[in-house]
C-alpha cells in the first residue's frame, strides 16, 4: 500500500416519561429537561507523578491555544475539557462570545453555521449543544446572538425543530454526523419523547439510537469475528476506521443515549461488547503506530498525534462507558485502563519535548493546519480522559 493512502486509514478520525399522542406532538412546547444526577467512573484511580505532569502540559496548552474566538471548533472543545466557565483572553466567558460572535437565529430557533467564509464553525450538528450539555451547564443560561436574547433552551430546541431522521432521508450529512446530535437531545430530553422534526415526521432520541447502534454494531462486525475466531485484524479504513475518530463519537453519543433509558434491549445487547471491542483495537492500534514510527520517522508529529487521538478518545471512552454500566470492573480492566493512561502521559510528553506543543507550533499550523487543529482537538479529548479517570470529571445521568 502507498503510504499516503496508509497515513489517511491511519489518522481519519473525530424513567419512562409518556409518550405524547400523535395529535398532540406539534402543539406539545418544547421544553428541556435536564438529566439529574453526575455519575463517576466506578474504575478511577489516582494519577502518577508522569500523568499528572501530562495532565497540566495538556491544561497549558488549551489555556493558551483552545481559548481563540477566531477558531470556534476549538473552542468547543476546550470548554468540553475545561468547563463551561473558561474565558477567553480579554475577559469575556467562552460560551458567551461564542453565541455572540457565531450564533444565528432562524424560523426554527437559535443554531450555528457549519461555516462563515473560511472559518470553521460547527462540522458537525450540534456539537456546540454536546459540549455544552456535556459540561453541566443549565439549559436557562442566558446568551445572545445577532442582538436577540435567549437561553440555551433555544439551542436544544432549534435542534429538535431543525433536524430529523426517517428511513428515507435525514438532516444530518452521514450516519457519522448523528453522534454529537445524539448526545446533546439525549441530555435533556426524557425518555419517550415525542415530537415533529425538520421535515415534519415523528421525532424521538430514540430515532437517533437505534441509528448509531445499528451502524456502530455493523461498522464493528470485522472486531467480533476476530475475536471470535482468535486472531487479529488490520486497520485497512474499513468499517469503524473510516468514522470521526475511530468511531469514537459514534460509540459515546449511542452509549450515553441508552444510559440515559432511551433505545430497547436489543440496542443494549449490541453495546455490550462495546469495550471488548475498543480493547482489541487498542492492541491493533498501538503496533500500528510502533511500526510506522519505525519504518517512517519522518512522519513522526502526524504518527504521534495518531497516537494521541487514539488513546485520549480509549480512556475518554472506556470511563464513559463504565460510568453508564457498560464495562464489568476487572482486574484485567485496570491493569488495561493504566497501561493507557500510562502510554498517554507518554506520548503528551513527547510531543511537548519536541516543542509541538509550543515554540514548534506556528511552523506547524503554517504547514498543516489540520495538524495543528488535532493537536487542539486531541489535547482536549485526552484531557478529558484523564478528568473522567480521576474522578474529577463526570458524566450526567
């Protein structure tokens, strides 16, 4: 395989409430209802004097580079690794400016752009509304876009009134374009929900579920056969490979969505084996990047940030997961979950003595901005990761 089509393969990322009758669906306000308890992993564990230098290297760097107006994406994400409080440079809070300066009203309610000229926005829907639901804050938080007033509330249901999914068509760009969406309604909608979408048919989070477990559980068959069969497998770019971040995204918007008692039965058997999966990437993943490390030193920044997505992402994911009962605590979880953490803390510090995190990163932007935006993107994910695993960050349930 040429190497410029292997590095692509290689680096892709990224209660019951009663169901209202049909005839009342349009007319039901909309009204959102937040998730009421904060969940920690039940697997977190002290960090080491090495993963606690990895924690602070990564907190610098958001607070340095993640804290720009100018680059929203960005910013999402730092205010999804830091906190909703995070303010930028000249005082003002992050969530604040960033509905001032990007926010757009429409006849559906209040949203963000994908795009203003070359400015990157929000490529995915909703992730604005993930990353702030994620990050506890209250759907009444007031904010203001193009001079109108309102809250947070208006995000949440310009979505539900924007978007929609029915077996013919959908708002959202791919199947890989629902995680984020999935996550931000489940947050504040109650399970058996409801209501009329974007194109004016039956919406419901449970819609949304059903699509990322059928996709995450068909895009993972490869996985479970060969663990089945007792082998291994290659990253070739198929299945899960080619979904934002491994697929992470995907598999946290489903498995948060049934957590929070939306989807069946049959959505939670498909999940089941969602961390047995993942534990058999890491092994694949890891002998990936030596191997490359080895035989193309020259592409070692891009290698290392591979490495940098895929282990922030596991433990990001693996403590999500246990937090929402998906994972069984082990012995040979922990021991697997502190080799991770472990190899993250070394790969954040790598990267630092090699200045990428630093006086290097200017001649890496003006090179490769996407290198420059997963150093960011990665950053806060591993973050992140590393909260969820101390206890420190948590989930809300």
């Amino acid at each position: 395989m040429r190497f410029s089509a292997w590095m692509l393969s290689l680096i892709a990322c990224g209660g019951g409430a009663e169901t209202p009758a049909a005839d009342d669906i349009a007319s039901s306000p909309c009204v959102a209802q937040a998730a009421g308890r904060v969940v920690s992993s039940p697997l977190v564990s002290e960090l080491t004097p090495d993963e606690v230098k990895a924690q602070a290297i990564l907190e610098d760097f958001l607070n340095r580079e993640g804290r720009d107006i100018g680059n929203p994406w960005a910013l999402g994400h730092t205010l999804l690794a830091l906190g909703a409080e995070v303010e930028l440079p000249d005082g003002r809070k992050a969530v604040d400016a960033l509905f001032e300066t990007y926010g757009t009203w429409d006849d559906k309610g209040l949203g963000f752009p994908k795009r203003a000229g070359d400015v990157r926005i929000e490529p995915h829907a909703d992730l604005f509304l993930k990353a702030l639901t994620e990050s506890g804050i209250s759907a009444d938080y007031p904010v203001t876009s193009q001079g109108r007033q309102g809250t947070l509330e208006d995000l949440y249901c310009g979505s539900r009134a924007r978007n929609f999914l029915t077996e013919r068509a959908m708002s959202y760009d791919s199947n890989n374009d629902i995680a984020w969406s999935l996550q931000g309604l489940a947050t504040w909608t109650p399970p058996g929900l409801v209501w009329t979408g974007g194109a004016g048919e039956e919406m419901s989070v449970d819609i949304l579920a059903r699509r990322a477990v059928a996709t995450y559980h068909a895009e993972t068959a490869f996985v479970r056969e060969a663990r089945a069969q007792g082998r291994s497998f290659q990253k070739r770019r198929q299945g899960i490979f080619q979904y934002t971040c491994g697929g992470a995204h995907l598999l946290q918007g489903a498995a948060y969505a049934l957590a929070r008692g939306h989807g069946d039965s049959a959505d939670r058997a498909h999940l089941a084996v969602a961390g047995d999966n993942l534990r058999d990437r890491y092994v694949v993943e890891q002998e990936a990047v030596r191997a490359a490390l080895e035989q193309y030193p020259q592409y070692e920044l891009k290698l290392r940030i591979q490495r940098l997505k895929f282990l922030g992402h596991f433990v990001e994911t693996m403590h999500k997961l246990a937090a929402y009962g998906l994972l069984t605590d082990t012995p040979e979880l922990r021991e697997a979950l502190a080799q991770a953490r472990g190899e993250l803390a070394t790969t954040v510090t790598t990267i630092a003595s090699k200045g990428w995190f630093g006086e290097a990163l200017s001649s890496i932007r003006a090179a490769d901005e996407q290198a420059y935006l997963d150093l960011l993107g990665d950053s806060a994910h591993a973050l992140r990761g590393l909260r969820l695993s101390t206890g420190e960050g948590t989930v809300q349930l």
